[in-house]
C-alpha cells in the first residue's frame, strides 16, 4: 500500500498529463484518433505533442486532445491547431517530426508551417 506522500508524489507528476487532455487553455492540439488516424500512426504524433509540451511553460496555456475521425481519411494522421481569435489550421500527413516542427514555429512562434497544412 502506497503511503500518503508517495500518493501526493504521483498525483504531482501526473497533474500536467491530465492538464494537457482536459485544461481549459488558450490553444488546443486536437489529434484526429480515429482508426484510420491510428493506423496511419496518429498515435506517435499524439504523444510527441504531449511529449513537446509537458514540462514547459506551454503546459499553462496549451492543451493537447484527441478527437475521433475527422472524415480526412486520405490525410491522416491529421491535426488542428485552435487558438483564439485565429482560423483554425489543419495539418496533415503528420508524423513526430513534423509535429516538433509545429510546436517549435506554430505554437511558440506563431507562425503555421505551410507546408504540412491541408490545401
């Protein structure tokens, strides 16, 4: 049985991965998890994007989720970027690399990375 301090332990280390599926932050990752998104490798991407963002000063104001299909099947795995006051951006044929690239010049820069958004 775990002690009390140990439970507080874990509840700590793992207050920010809860924080990245269901905070209610400024910009929201949404990874498309359907099965054709999975099996297209949706799922690296997903936790890159958790990866990338867990243990910065991202984590206050960025939240990573997952939606079911986005009906994009041919361009999967697909992600869209949601911040306020902005249109949406949409990326497809993601993978890990191509998301680090996103959090470093979209996310933190501001600036969407044409090149894998939806034409």
């Amino acid at each position: 049985m775990k002690t009390l301090a140990e439970l507080a332990e874990i509840r700590e280390k793992n207050k920010n991965k809860i924080a990245l599926r269901h905070g209610l932050n400024n910009i929201r990752i949404v990874v498309g998890m359907g099965t054709c998104g999975i099996a297209a490798g949706a799922r690296d991407v997903l936790g890159t994007f958790v990866d990338e963002i867990n243990g910065t000063d991202l984590i206050e104001t960025v939240t990573v989720t997952q939606s079911g299909c986005m009906g994009d099947c041919e361009n999967e795995p697909v992600v869209q970027i949601i911040m306020p006051e902005k249109e949406t951006v949409t990326y497809v044929h993601m993978n890990a690399d191509k998301a680090k690239e996103v959090v470093s010049q979209h996310i933190k820069g501001g600036c969407p990375v044409a090149e894998y958004m939806k034409k």
